[in-house]
C-alpha cells in the first residue's frame, strides 16, 4: 500500500476539519453523527476515524482551529491600534463581528460546548482564556499608561464585556434580526471607557 504524503494527510485533516466544523455548525453536536461528517467530507467513515478518535475528538480540533485563527486575527488587529482606547474599541468591534460571521460557531459553544460536565478546566476552556486574556493585557497596558481607574477590577470588565456582547448577540440569534456590528460595538466601546476611564465622572 502506497504511503500518503505529509502535506496529503494534512489536506484530508483539512478536509475533514472543515466538513465538521459545517455539520456541527447546522445541526448542533449532540445531533451530529461521524457518518455525517464523513459523507459532507465525500469519504468512508472508517477514514475519519483513521484521522480522529471520536466525534469529541473532532468537536476540539474544530474548536482549536477556530480558536487559534480568531486569536491570531484578534491579536494582530488589536497591535496596530496605537491608543489604548483604539486598542479597545478594535477589541469590541472584532467581537461583535465575530458573532457575525461565525453565528453558528457560536451558538454552538454557547448553548452546548460550554454546558459540557468536563468544560470547566478543559483545553476548550483554556482557549476561551486566552481569547480573553487579550483583554486582561490591554487594561493592564491601559493603567500602566494612567488611562485607567486603579479602582476598577478587570475581571468585572471583561465579564461585563464578553457578556454583555454575548447577551446582545444571542438576543439578535433568536429574533433572527441582523446586529448592526458598527452601531453596537460603538455603544459598548464608549460605555466601557465612560466606565473604566481616569477621566470618568466620580
């Protein structure tokens, strides 16, 4: 039997990434099946098996590939943003955004990936950290550089940050109503740096 190339299997990895990631997206995972995954992928699902052990197996690597492209983007925007409001309202905006092109992603993390027994300290969990943690860093840059309060706690911002998008976003999901990304990532951006500013009101 002929040996597959490195970069031949990387396709197929590909391939079966991206074939999962769409059965996943529409039919949530519970409902989901290997054999769904693999007749989307035009392949036997004994060969996604050769490549994943589980459908779990191939939830996480949809999620670390996920993960690991909007971390990038998100980290690569936020440094060419020179201020630190820029830097904030880039995170915002990038946010929102996301809950738009990746709708279906999304909802999927929130309504059963996050409900899982074991996400509490799972590899999922880790990258959700450290997709927040971009925000940890630029308030951290942001009271080194006296643009914030010193008696404002950064977990509580990045609750209400992520929440409240969150809590915006999925309001839009369930109506079906588009989120004007421009309108709701401006009115956020300026409500965090009313709130957290040295400049605020006491």
């Amino acid at each position: 039997m002929p040996r597959i190339s490195a970069e031949r299997m990387q396709d197929r990895e590909d391939s079966l990434l991206a074939a999962a990631r769409e059965v996943f997206a529409c039919k949530g995972y519970e409902a989901a099946a290997v054999s769904d995954v693999a007749r989307v992928a035009g392949v036997s699902d004994g060969l996604v098996y050769r490549y994943f052990g589980s459908k779990r197996d191939l939830l996480l690597a949809v999620l670390d590939s996920f993960y690991s492209r909007i971390i990038d983007d998100l980290e690569r925007a936020v440094s060419l943003s020179a201020s630190f409001e820029q830097r904030v309202a880039t995170l915002v905006h990038k946010h929102v955004e996301r809950f738009v092109d990746d709708m279906a992603l999304c909802r999927l993390f929130i309504v059963e990936v996050r409900n899982f027994d074991e996400y509490v300290g799972s590899e999922t969990h880790e990258l959700n950290r450290r997709y927040t943690s971009i925000l940890m860093r630029i308030l951290a840059d942001g009271r080194a550089e006296g643009r914030v309060a010193g008696d404002i706690d950064d977990r509580l911002v990045r609750d209400m940050m992520f929440g409240g998008i969150e809590h915006v976003a999925w309001r839009h999901i369930l109506a079906g109503h588009p989120i004007d990304v421009e309108r709701v990532a401006g009115q956020i951006t300026r409500l965090l740096l009313g709130g957290i500013s040295t400049s605020r009101a006491s």
